[in-house]
C-alpha cells in the first residue's frame, strides 16, 4: 500500500511550496532568502511559527494576520497546494524513480518560474541553469534515443526564435526556457508541451480581449502558458504523442 508515501510527498510538497512563496515573493526584490523571518506585509509583525503550517494557517486564521486582521492573499495557500497535488501527481506517476526526483526538481522550478513570470514578466537564468543541469542529467537516464532530446532543444525554439526576431512577440526567456526543457523532454513530448501551452495561452488571450481586460496590443506573459505544458509533458506527453499520431492514422 502507497498511500503513506502519497500523503508523505504531499505534506512535503505543501512545506515546500511555502517556502516558493518566500522565493517568489523576494526574490524579484533582491530581498534575502534566508535572513529575515516571515513578516505580515501590513503591520510587519513576524509571523509565529504555529501560523506558518502550510495551507491548514491560513484556513484557521481565516485568511487574516493575527494581529492586524489584514487579509492574507489566497495565492500563498492556493502555491503551497498547488505544489503539494503536483509534487503528489508526478509520485504517482513515476514512484520511487530517478523520474520523480527529476520532475520533483522540475515541478518546484516550473511554479517558481510561471510565478515570477506573472509578477514581473522575466524568467530569471539561474532557474534556466537548474533546468538545464536537470535535462543534462536525464540523458543518462532518458529511454529515448539521444538524438531526440537535441531535436527536442530545437524544435520549437528555432521557430520561436524566427518569431521573436520578426516581431519581437516571444521575449529571451520563453525562448531558453522551451530550448532547455525540449533537451529534457525529447522532441515528441517538447511538441505537446507547446501544443497545450498554445491552447491554454490562446484562451486566456481570447478571454482577456472579450472581457476587455487587456488590450489587442499588450503582452500577455506565456511563460506560464508554457510551465504548465512542460509539466504534462514530462508526466503524459509521450504517451499523448503516440495516441495523437493514432487517432490519425
Ligand atoms: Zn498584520
């Protein structure tokens, strides 16, 4: 029976993505990681630890500081679950693998990066690094030819990159950040993933111009368009890849 090693990698996950939260919220500002404790963004009063439990504080303060009653934004608790169910999916399914560790790996920086990514619109190199060193890694361990993972880096960041010069539409790092996690994926699943990350991105944009919440000519951040379609990637895209070559044949 699995289910203590699920609940385990979920309460794992949910302790993690509370600290992604502290990464996601400083780091755009050059604040320390580690050097300063939690602090209510209103009245800066630190928080204490039994209000620092990962989505069940926020459930029992009822979404408000302690000591001030100001409201707490629902993204730390919705990050810290998101990680957690995540984190959770790609145990289920890889199990005890060198697979798991990997998406484990990639899953926390894909949160991270899509969350920054909506802040700030920038997709900072040191997470491309962490990603990169991950996708060398996995070409030891990779079932697929070699040669698919390099294609995998091309395929769609050659387009990409013709696009950007053309139209200056797709920034730098969507780019790099396609390129690295196609060497990771291999070229079937580095398709999907940009197929899902098109369908997802396509819909907001349709969706924010009917609700005219952006305009025709701002940017909308496909970074996590793209996060959220490596991740299924990594998980189903193979197998989506051959049952979409089969229904068309
Ligand atoms: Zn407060």
């Amino acid at each position: 029976m699995q289910l203590p090693y699920f609940i385990l990698v979920f309460v794992y996950g949910a302790i993690f993505g509370s600290f992604f939260n502290v990464v996601i919220l400083r780091l755009p500002k050059n604040e320390s990681l580690i050097h300063q404790s939690s602090h209510c963004p209103n009245c800066m009063t630190p928080i204490k630890a039994y209000d620092l439990i990962p989505i069940i504080s926020y459930i029992f303060l009822g979404g408000k500081c302690r000591s001030c009653k100001h409201k707490i934004s629902i993204r730390y608790p919705l990050i810290e679950l998101l990680t957690a169910i995540t984190l959770t999916f790609v145990f289920y399914r890889f199990g005890f693998s060198y697979e798991s560790l990997i998406g484990f790996i990639l899953t926390s920086v894909l949160i991270i990066v899509a969350m920054i990514d909506i802040d700030t619109m920038e997709i900072y190199d040191r997470f491309q690094i962490i990603l990169l060193a991950i996708a060398l890694l996995n070409l030891f361990i990779s079932p697929l030819p070699i040669l698919d993972h390099f294609i995998g880096f091309f395929i769609i960041s050659i387009p990409f990159y013709i696009i950007a010069y053309l139209t200056g539409g797709i920034g730098g790092g969507d780019i790099k950040l396609i390129a690295i996690a196609g060497l990771l994926l291999g070229y079937q699943a580095t398709l999907v993933a940009f197929f899902i990350a098109s369908i997802l991105g396509g819909c907001m944009a349709i969706y924010l111009l009917l609700t005219k919440q952006k305009d025709r000519k701002s940017l909308i951040a496909f970074g996590p368009y793209l996060c959220i379609g490596i991740y299924i990637a990594y998980l189903y895209g193979n197998q989506i890849f051959i049952w979409y070559l089969n229904f068309f044949s």
